[in-house]
C-alpha cells in the first residue's frame, strides 16, 4: 500500500508513493486496472482484488478461536479458561491492529490490514462476553429468553444474509418511484424519507432507526423460519 509508485487516474490525482486517498490507493489502482470503472464501486471498492486479501484476516481469527476452542477441549479446560484463552487472542488481534494503524489508517472502505485486525479483536471480545453471559452464568432468563434471536439468526444464516442482500439491492436500484413534479427516487429512498426523516431531524439517528427497523424485519423472517422447523442448508 505505501511503497508501490500508483499511477494517476487523471491530471486532478497525481498519485504516487504512499498515497491512501479513495482515488490513489494501491487497491483502488488494481481494481481500476483489472476490472475498469464500469465494474466496480468507484473510486474506492469495498469488495475489490486486494480488500478481499486483508479479509482473509477475519477468516483466519474466526480459524484461530476454534483451534484454541479444541485445544481447550483437548486439554480438559472449563469454560473459564476458554475463556482467558480467547480473550488473549482478542488481545493479540486488536493490538496488532493498533500498531498497524499507526502507517496504516483503520479503513472499512478499502478494509485497510488495521481495520481487518482491530475487528477481529473486538468481535473476539463480543464472543467473550455472550460466551460469559450464555454459557459460564448459565441464567435461564438469558439462555432461554433473550438469546433466542440469535439462534433464529443462526439456524438460517446464509439465507438470510443473500435474501437481505437481494431484497435491498431491489428496493435501491431496481423498484423506482415518481413524483408528481418528474423526480425518481428508488423505493428504499421514498421509505426512508416517509418513514424516517419526515419525523426525525438528525440524518445519523434516523439512519440508525432504519437500519434498527430493517433488522427488526429480518428477525421476524428468521423467527416464522425457525418455528416452522425450515433449516435451509447447502
């Protein structure tokens, strides 16, 4: 990322040396050299050739927790000592997030190797925690009650994820509405400027109770999947 010499897209971006701006990054050059602008989320895509690589580091650390969950196992450790194992290795990850931030910018959009590892530590942390909550406090209220919708979730995961995906990539690009004055606006926009900021001022609020209410939905799909014992599997 920092010592590859990126050639200028134009004469307003003349790139170079350590240059990470959305149009200058070594991955937005791959992308652009490989797939063009037509195929790809200009200037910056998420998804490209060399973003996916530093996600393979999230793969790895959900590798890593099992590994250790069956060394564990093998060693005849409780719950407690899984426990501190785990939270070591969040450790491990989000500290060496931490240093790489340091030359390297924690960067969702181009999923930067920091941002890649400061996640990895921190959702490690979050499986402590429900980890504690479920299993080592073994609270009925909690066990039986409140982590139902997770296991909806669980039992359904890769159908709900494509369904999700194909559902929103409808209602943003495919189904358009018309004002009386000529104006489109996809569906998704026309709910969210109806439902959500019509009554609510402040954009970040209304956008978090949107996508708190497209949630919402897809657990009430989960849940009708779940109590009719639908499991879809590949």
């Amino acid at each position: 990322m920092h010592g590859f010499n990126v050639s200028a897209f134009d004469a307003t971006n003349p790139c170079g040396k350590g240059v990470l701006t959305p149009q200058c990054n070594f991955g937005a050059n791959l992308d652009q050299s490989v797939f063009g602008p037509k195929y790809m989320m200009w200037p910056n895509d998420p998804e490209g050739i060399f973003t996916t690589l530093s996600s393979f580091v999230n793969t790895f650390a959900g590798l890593c927790f099992s590994l250790v969950m069956r060394y564990n196992t093998q060693k005849k450790g409780d719950n407690k000592s899984l426990v501190k194992y785990w939270v070591g290795l969040s450790g491990t990850f989000a500290a060496v997030g931490g240093l790489l931030a340091i030359f390297d910018p924690v960067c969702k959009k181009r999923w930067s190797a920091s941002f890649a590892f400061l996640t990895s530590g921190y959702t490690g942390f979050l499986l402590c925690l429900c980890f504690f909550l479920v299993d080592i406090l073994d609270k009925p209220l909690i066990k039986e009650k409140l982590s139902q919708p997770f296991l909806w979730l669980g039992m359904n995961p890769l159908f709900i994820f494509v369904a999700m995906i194909f559902a929103d990539n409808l209602l943003m690009n495919n189904i358009t509405y018309v004002y009386p004055d000529g104006h489109r606006s996809s569906l998704w926009g026309l709910l969210y400027k109806r439902l959500f900021t019509s009554w609510i001022s402040n954009e970040y609020v209304a956008s978090a109770l949107f996508s708190f209410v497209n949630l919402l939905v897809w657990l009430a799909v989960a849940w009708s999947l779940y109590r009719r014992k639908i499991f879809i599997k590949l």
